[in-house]
C-alpha cells in the first residue's frame, strides 16, 4: 500500500481501506517509524479470528529490548484476517512494514471514527515533533 | 514534576505484580513517579510476559518454585535473595518500544553505587568485547530462560557475572519498569552468581579502590547478611532517587500518601494469582 493513502493512528498505527465483495476492511499494520523506536523484536502476539475490536483499544501487544508495548486499533470492527505468519518471521514487519508486514484485517462496523485519523503530512509532523 | 519513593514489605509473587499494576495506573492518572524497592515473601519465578509456561522445564532447580508472569518482557527470575524494584512514569500515547533513557538513568545510579561499594560494576556495553569472550554460546545467551543468563546492552555485570537486569512495559498511560539486583545465590538457581559470593579485591581497580569502604560485608558474616541487604536496598532507592531529581527535575517524596496507602491494601491479586494470567502462554 502507498503510505500516502493511507490513514494512522497517534499510536504509530496505520490502517488502509479496501473493498471486498462490497464490504469495507480495515488493513491495519504499524509504520516504519514505530519500527524504527521499537529495534530489534522479539515477540509479538495478535488478535484471534473473529474479534471484536474498537478505536483505541489494545488489539496485540510487542515486545524488543525487554520492553513490552501494545498496539492499539484504529478502527471498530471484526477482525477477519490476522497475518499469523509475522510472529515467526518478525523481520518482514522491517523490510516491507505497509505491505508484506500487514498485522490484520477488520470488517468495519462503523466509519465514523476514520476521519479523526491522522493522514500522511500530519503523522510525519507529530513524529518529528514528539522524537 | 513529583512523586513517592518507598520501600515495600515483602509480599507474594501475585501481589508484588498487582502492586506494581497499581503504581503503573497511579502514574498515568495521577502524572506522578513512583519508585518502590521491596522483596519477596516466598522464593518465586516469574516470568517475562511472552515467555512460555512450558518453558520452566528448562530450568530444574527453579521447578518447586511458584509462579507468577511479569507485565514486563525479558527473561525468568528467580527471587530469592534479590532486591526487585518498580519504577512507574507518565507515559504518552505515541510512545512505543523500550525507554533507553530510563534503562541507563537507573542503571547508571545503580553502577555508581556498586563501584562505590567496591564492586568493578560496569553496563554491559561496556565491556562487551570482553563479555563476548566469556560467552561462548551468544545464541544462548539472547534466548536462556533465566534474565541473568541473558545479555542486553544495559545490563549491569561485574566481570562476567550480571548482577542487575531490567524490563518494561507500556499500558495505562504510563511506563512500568522492573529490575532485580542479585544479592545471593539461590540454591534454586546456583549457577547464578550473586554480590555475596563475588570476590571483590579481585574487582577492585584503581577507580573504584580509593571510594571502597568496609562497611559492606558481603559473603563475610552470614548473620549480617540481613543487615547489608537492608542497607542496599535503602541506598538503591536513594541512588535512583537522587539520579531522577539531578537528571529529570522529578522530586520523590518519602513514602505513600495515606489515601494511596489505603486505597494499595485493596489491590486484590486476581489477576496475577490465576491460571489464566500465569499459563497464558
């Protein structure tokens, strides 16, 4: 996916939108910049099939350099798909985060909170600011 | 910004993590630090967050050990003769991944005061090169089970042993952080080297002699081994105390609030006390 299509959360999410048989489902992965602070990880654990996720609420956690964070999702929904291969092959999160490195997809059960997302510009200005 | 400093009664394995859940929450609501320095009531193993229950098998001597799971990642630890400290901050949402500045800004007080002790302590990146050497397995000592079987680059070790080792955690608006200095050695961990059984004349080195006192008799006289372990953990609270006021501008108060107290002695540990929590993994 083209990072400047897509949408992010504060917390270093980013999520894309894609139609499938006339549904929307949420692509959501972390970016290179999350990347970048977290180095080198070691584990990292995801959402089953089938769950319920909501805007802002933990959805997997990671770990590196004995530091455990969460990862928060951006969107409301059903989680359809999870990329269940990442966990033994973390590496591929580095090399291709907004696309090989994919973490999961939701069915959405709302769009309203898609438009309260960061876009491209705005996410790069928060971390430039913050870091 | 302000906060509290204190050391903490021993308690159980589930009840130090439900402590800890507690002060991490405190922080991020209150946007206050707290440090707490405490022991443990019973020998106990816990478990870095993502590490395997299964995984205990690997590691014999701990097996009759209860259990518990950190909320913070790395290796086993086996608490017997150590000093664990829990360190919680405000955090801010968009942080992620480890807080290098908060491993060395502890990890720095806490060399300084081993040297001054008289103790060649160094961070593991200090000496890596050397370390290296004494590792002749690097794949087992990134995956041992055991935290102090383990190297990262801010560990603290004395020659090839480490002695100190920490972890974190974000959630809750704030950043958790533990660590365990290795006072003794455990006869449920023996290949573990603690400060007790270090030789420390074969440490001393021209800059850590002249700050050497006597006043620390460690592995001397096994009935003081109480006293110096109090000591420690007392100069270990002022130490990093000292280095977050000198270096972050954060002031700790000695000691909870009553109302915190209070509201501490209702933590329950149903969290950290069940199966669900501990064989998650």
């Amino acid at each position: 996916m083209d990072p400047k299509d897509l949408k992010y959360n504060p917390t270093h999410e980013w999520v894309g939108i894609v139609e499938d048989c006339g549904e929307k489902i949420a692509v959501v992965g972390i970016t290179d910049f999350a990347l970048e602070q977290l180095t080198d990880l070691v584990y990292m654990a995801l959402p089953d099939v089938g769950k319920q996720v909501r805007a802002g609420e933990e959805f997997g956690e990671v770990e590196s350099v004995k530091a455990v964070s969460p990862l928060y999702s951006p969107v409301d929904g059903e989680v359809v798909a999870v990329h269940s291969e990442l966990v033994d092959n973390l590496e591929r999160l580095g090399t291709d985060p907004f696309g090989e490195g994919w973490i999961m997809k939701v069915r959405l059960s709302s769009s309203a909170n898609l438009d309260g997302l960061l876009d491209r510009d705005a996410y790069l200005k928060q971390c430039s600011e913050a870091h | 910004m302000e906060g509290y400093c204190y050391i903490d009664r021993p308690r159980c394995g589930s009840m130090n993590m439900a402590v800890d859940q507690f002060l991490a929450r405190l922080a991020g609501q209150q946007q206050v630090v707290v440090l707490r320095l405490y022991q443990w009531s019973e020998p106990t193993l816990s478990l870095g967050y993502f590490q395997a229950i299964r995984d205990r098998r690997e590691h014999s001597p701990s097996l009759p050990l209860p259990l518990v799971r950190r909320t913070t990642g790395g290796g086993a630890i086996v608490h017997h003769h150590d000093w664990t400290y829990s360190l919680a901050i405000p955090d801010r949402p968009d942080r992620i991944g480890p807080s290098t500045s908060l491993y060395e800004l502890v990890h720095d007080a806490l060399v300084r005061l081993l040297c001054d002790r008289g103790f060649a302590a160094q961070k593991w990146s200090g000496c890596a090169a050397e370390s290296h050497e004494n590792n002749a397995n690097p794949e087992k000592a990134c995956k041992s089970f055991l935290c102090f079987e383990r190297r990262s680059t801010s560990d603290i070790v004395i020659g090839k042993h480490k002695v100190l080792g920490s972890a974190q955690r974000r959630a809750s608006g704030a950043l958790l952080q533990h660590g365990s200095l290795l006072l003794r050695t455990s006869d449920f961990a023996p290949s573990l080297i603690g400060l007790d059984a270090i030789d420390r004349s074969a440490c001393l080195n021209s800059s850590t002699a002249s700050s050497t006192n006597d006043t620390f008799p460690v592995g001397q006289v096994a009935g003081q081994a109480v006293d110096w372990e109090c000591d420690l953990g007392r100069e270990m609270a002022q130490r990093i105390t000292s280095a977050l006021r000198h270096q972050w501008n954060v002031t700790l108060a000695h000691g909870l609030p009553e109302s915190i107290v209070s509201e501490l002695e209702m933590t329950s540990d149903h969290q950290f006390g069940t199966a669900a929590w501990n064989a998650k993994r």
